[in-house]
C-alpha cells in the first residue's frame, strides 16, 4: 500500500510539472506573438517619408531582404503583375537627373540637389501591368510592403510620382525608361527611393474622421 501511494504521488508530480511546463510555455508564446504584433504596429506607425539621406548605397543584401518582403505582398490572383527594377549605380541616377536640371533650372540652382530622387543613393522602380485593372493596387500593396520593411531594418524611404512621369514624358529621358526594360504592355507607375536616413522627419497630424463604421 504505502508503495502505491509513492507511486501515485510520483504520478501527480509528474503530471503537475507538465502542466506547469505547458503552461509556461503557452504564456511565452502568448508573450512572443504579443511582442510580434507590437513589433509590427510599432513600425507602422513610427515609419515616417526621409527625404535626406547619407550618400552611401543601401546595402545590397539589406535590399534582397526589401525586394522579398515587397513581392511577397497581396496581390490578385497571384497575377504578381509588377516588374521592379533596382538602381544603385550613381550613373543611372545622376544621368538622368542632368536632364531634369536641364529642363528645370531652378532644380540646378539648389546647392544641395545631387539627382531627382531626393538624393537617394537607391531607387527603385515600379511598373504595372497596363491590361490588368487591379495592377495598380497590388503595385501598391509591394511598395507598402518595401518600405516597412525598410523602415524595421534603418533604411528609409520616399515614395515618388513626379521622377516617373518626367521619365514617361519626356523625350531626352527616352534611353534611361528604356533600360529598364519593362515588359510589353508595362508602364512606369512610381518610384521608391531608399537610403540610410540623414533627418528624423516629425509625424504630421492624422484625420481620424475620415474613418467611419457603417452600420
């Protein structure tokens, strides 16, 4: 008798310690996805336009890392109907940004001004697919992913119509839209610039009421 009452002791510790295992280990999954969640919001909401940056090129595995978390966003029908072209080589960038001084002397007489993209020693280029209607918005929804992703590793980010459309639309800027090379039926929608940040840029006040529950 007094064996089976250490056995069954032993039993109840045994199954006591596992619950307590269990139970620890479901208290730091719960704290684990909370930090994750936390994690997540947090560069959502600190994540902030740069538009000065350290001359330095965004480092080209930090880049690999941007680029898989910019195509791997929603997108319909898992069409992925985006072409993305990246550019770090200063004679892309400062090439086409002669033209542009060219066409807008002002842009020339700022001190500061080294090319069109803010100055970014990075750029990436974004085209969409012109007979999918919903190509825009997944080409969206890639640039969003791009750029929290960025912000979460220090790299910082503007996002930019008027380069692309001075790109588009003017014919001195032909040979540069061309190397590219987008697909057939593609069109240069925006850009992304992307370097280590050189400002620490100030949230500007949102409008909650633009946001309504409809019952």
């Amino acid at each position: 008798m007094k064996s089976l009452k250490i056995m069954l002791l032993g039993a109840s510790l045994l199954m006591l310690s596992a619950c307590g295992q269990q139970v620890q280990k479901e208290s730091e999954a719960t704290v684990t996805e909370k930090s994750n969640s936390e994690a997540v919001i947090e560069t959502i909401l600190s994540r902030r336009s740069v538009r000065k940056y350290k001359p330095e090129a965004v480092n080209r595995d930090t880049m690999k890392v941007i680029l898989e978390c910019g195509i791997n966003a929603p997108n319909g029908q898992n069409k992925q109907s985006w072409a993305v072209r990246v550019v770090d080589n200063p004679e892309f960038l400062n090439g086409i940004s002669e033209i542009f001084k060219q066409k807008n002397p002002k842009a020339a007489e700022d001190p500061n001004f080294k090319n069109m993209f803010r100055n970014a020693p990075t750029v990436v280029f974004i085209g969409n697919d012109t007979s999918y209607d919903c190509s825009q918005i997944d080409c969206g929804l890639l640039g969003e992913n791009m750029v929290l992703a960025a912000w979460s590793m220090g790299v910082g980010s503007c996002c930019l119509a008027s380069p692309t459309r001075f790109m588009t639309d003017t014919p001195e800027a032909a040979e540069y839209l061309k190397r590219l090379e987008l697909p057939e039926g593609y069109r240069l929608l925006y850009c992304i610039a992307f370097g280590y940040p050189d400002e620490a840029p100030a949230a500007k006040p949102r409008d909650a009421a633009k946001v309504k529950y409809v019952d």
